[in-house]
C-alpha cells in the first residue's frame, strides 16, 4: 500500500491524519458559511426531464442538451439534441435551478418524448449515463411504479452517492410505491406552501427528507414563456439549486456532508433561523 | 366455452362497462362540483396503440371528447403520466405549445389546469384532469392531496374498467387473452372423454402456471 492511498475498508492508527479533511468544519453552519457569496459556479447540474429550452430568459445558456431512447435492446444517447424541450417542464426545473444558482452549468438529459411505452427503462438509462458522467447534483422531477426497475435504480443512487453526485428527487404525495426517490441515498422533496425561494425544512419524519417552495411557483416554460405552476416537480429544483450552491463554495463536500449541511441550515434547525 | 362457463362469465361482465364508466363519469362529476371548475376529464392509457383516450368529460367539451385520442408522450397530461407526478398549472395561455397542440384541437382553451396521474399498484393508467378552477383564490395543498384521493378513486374506477373490458375480449373471441378462453371450451367440451390428450393438456397447463 502506498503512503497516499487512502484506507478504503478499515483506519489503522497509523493512517488517521492521512484522512484529514480539507477543511476545518465550524463550529456552527451558517447559510452564509454554507452558501454567502455563492453563484454556482463551478458547481455541474443535469436536469434529467423532458429536455431544456436553450436560451429561455429565465434559464440562459445551457452546456449540453442530451437524447436517451432505446431502440430494440440499443440505447442510443444523443449528445447533440437539438430538440429542445417536449413538455415544457425541464424547462421549468432549469430556470428554478438558475434563479439560485445563476452561474451554474446546466446539462439537459432528455429521457420523455418517446411515448409511455418503454419510458422506465429509458429513465433508467438516463440516470445511469448522467451518473457517469459525474455531474454534482442530478435533478430528478419524475420517478417509476415499475418493481422490475426499482433494484436497479438503487444500485444506480448509491453509485452516485459513493461518487459524489447528489441525486435530488420529487417525492411523492400519493399513496403509491415509487422510485428513486425513497432511497436514502437520494435527497427527496416535497412542498411547503411559503413564497421564499431560500425557504425549506427538514422532515423528521422521512421518506420525504426537504420540504421547499413548490406552491405557486412562477416558471420558465416553452417558448420564452412563464407560468404559475405547482407541484414536488417545483420544490425539488429548489433544493437541488441551493445544493449547488453549497458545493459551488464547497465542492469538496460529499453527498454525506451536504445533506448534513443542508440540514443544519434548514429553516427548522439552527443555521436556519 | 361450455353455455353454463359461458353465462356465468358473461353475467360478471355484461352490463359492467357500462356501471364502471358512469363510475368515471361520476368521478369527473364530481371533482369538477368541489373544485368549482369548468370541466374535468379522465383519460385513458392505451398501452397498444401508445396513446390517451378521452374516457369521461365533465363541462367543457362533454359532447365531442369522449373517444377522442392523442399520442401519450405530449402535453400536459402525456408528461403527468410518464413522470408519475401530480402538476397545477394556472395560466395555461402563456404556453404556446400547450394552446396550438392540445387545447384547441379540442375546442377548448383552458387558462389553468390540475393534471394528476391515475396509479394503480405499479401501472399507470391514465390521466385525471381539472380544467380552470377559480383562480381568485391561492391553490393550495389541501387541494392537491383531495386531487390524489380524487385519483386514487379514478385509478381503481380505470382498473375495473380495463378488466371487464378485457374479459368481454375474451368472450367475443378477441384479445390477447381470447386463447385462454377458446382454451378452456376446449377443454369443456372433451370433459367426458377418455382420450389422454386432455389430461396431458391439464399438467401442461398447470407447469405453465408455475412459470407465471
């Protein structure tokens, strides 16, 4: 073993200041300790939804537009799509994204526009290809019912967690088993009724862990346009903005450490209030 | 399919489309009174042909929509059913695409709509929606979790529905489920016979359950 390596399954004695961090934790989180100053630069955003209208003045510039559809047993990833957005919805996660953290990069991962049949496993395949492509913060506006998919995207959250990448999910307010959100590697979101983009809590009581803005949310929509609109679909946005946010400022920060940090600075805990 | 088999199947389902679809338009009835809205709608899933069904239209468009279909991956209601995920919208006019695509091809241009998915253990079904609720008062999430129990209800209405469908499939001869039907007059008919081929049939029949 060499002297850099880091202990990955066990921490002799020996090895204990090898695994110091790189930066002294304070004494008490702020949300200006753990975002003052912020833009999201830096900080890398896939919005996994029906695509990204590129140029909409509440979103700007978009990095990537990218195309998942499977054709026979073949997944064909577009990296050019120049479809922009089919529904008008990963437009609206876009521009919440970019109204907290305006100088983050944002890359559109379309998985919708094929039709219903098939659709999970096209989810399934997006996921897995914005995994490895190690972007910080995944934004996930949508989840399957699907059994047959829900081991696979379990296996999928917890390599994105293990890599650094935060998956942020809509939870759901129906009685209904659905996924990834459930998992406890993800960051799951519902709604709360106040105005305040910066407002959210933390639920004690999980599943759902965050609860932000997603009731009267004016949002981007297709061609240049805004609208009202309401739903997890919204609040989950919000918090994947203010996650990136916090590793814009903090990009050292594992998916462990942020949801501490973003904890801390719930409205509802201390560095909150 | 012995007369007797085929009775006693046929008084399960004759008559029950016609119970479960009053059943869903009972449903958009409904929603439509509570939310004091201009019209509600239910769609279907058509899992074969990929595409949504107007199945019940309560207000606006009650005459013309039932039956009317579009592809399941556009618009509102198409997104709704593939992310799984309830969505109010108010001012449903400032998105073009909406306007152009869906709403005026029905006749009907709503300002503000409340589009929710219909669950039913792991499939979705189809597509409740509610088209402009007043808009002088905040929506709340009250309303959004009465809109899930609305749906829940649709849900098992649209379940129902599909099953008797399905079954008067197979007694029409129809379906991919129709061989299990002719299958089973088959085996009426040679009850009383000695051949072994019957029997042979049964054990085949009973492995290919296991499997399933």
């Amino acid at each position: 073993m060499s002297e850099e390596e880091l202990p990955a399954w066990s921490l002799p004695a020996a090895a204990v200041e090898r695994i110091a961090l790189p930066e002294e934790w304070p004494g008490e989180i702020t949300r200006d300790w753990a975002w003052g100053g912020a833009t999201g630069a830096g900080a890398r955003v896939c919005v996994l939804d029906s695509g990204i209208e590129d140029g909409h003045p509440l979103v700007g510039k978009v990095q990537q537009s990218v195309a998942i559809s499977i054709q026979g047993d073949e997944v064909i990833v577009d990296e050019e799509d120049n479809q922009g957005d089919l529904c008008g919805h990963g437009t609206a996660c876009a521009g919440v994204i970019r109204s907290l953290a305006p100088e983050c990069d944002l890359v559109s991962v379309r998985v919708l526009g094929a039709g219903y049949t098939g659709s999970g496993a096209v989810l399934l395949e997006g996921l897995k290809w914005a995994i490895e492509q190690g972007y910080d913060v995944i934004n996930m506006s949508l989840s399957t019912t699907k059994q047959k998919f829900a081991s696979l995207l379990h296996e999928l959250a917890d390599t994105a967690y293990f890599q650094r990448t935060m998956l942020v999910a809509s939870a759901h307010n129906m009685p209904v088993e659905s996924y990834p959100w459930r998992f406890s590697s993800v960051i799951s979101v519902g709604s709360h009724e106040g105005h305040d983009p910066l407002e959210y809590y933390y639920n004690p009581a999980p599943p759902v862990e965050f609860f932000a803005r997603g009731v009267d949310v004016e949002v981007a929509w297709n061609g240049g346009g805004r609208l009202v609109c309401t739903g997890n679909s919204f609040a989950t946005p919000h918090v994947a903005g203010i996650a990136a946010l916090v590793l814009s400022k903090h990009p050292e920060l594992t998916p462990f450490q942020l949801k501490s940090v973003l904890y801390l600075a719930a409205n509802n805990v201390g560095g909150g209030k | 399919m012995s007369d007797d088999l085929r009775a006693a199947v046929a008084a399960g389902v004759l008559g029950s489309e016609e119970q479960f679809q009053a059943l869903l338009q009972s449903i958009v009835d409904v929603a439509r009174a509570i939310f004091k809205a201009k019209a509600s709608s239910i769609f279907l899933l058509d899992e074969e042909a990929d595409e949504l069904v107007f199945e019940a239209v309560a207000g606006e468009g009650s005459d013309s929509l039932v039956g009317q279909r579009f592809p399941s991956s556009t618009g509102i209601a198409g997104f709704v059913l593939i992310s799984r995920q309830p969505l109010v919208i108010e001012d449903v006019l400032q998105d073009p695409r909406f306007s152009r695509e869906t709403a005026e091809s029905t006749g009907f241009v709503p300002k503000g709509l409340m589009a929710v998915p219909l669950l039913h253990e792991e499939r979705a079904l189809g597509v409740l929606e509610v088209l402009d609720r007043p808009q002088d008062t905040r929506f709340t999430l009250a309303e959004m979790d009465l809109l899930g129990l609305f749906a829940n209800q649709a849900a098992i209405a649209l379940d129902l529905l599909q099953r008797a469908r399905r079954a008067q499939a197979a007694l029409a001869g129809e379906g991919d489920l129709a061989v299990v039907a002719r299958v089973a007059e088959t085996l009426e008919q040679q009850r009383d016979e000695e051949d072994g081929s019957r029997a042979s049939a049964l054990r085949l029949l009973a492995e290919l359950e296991k499997l399933l």
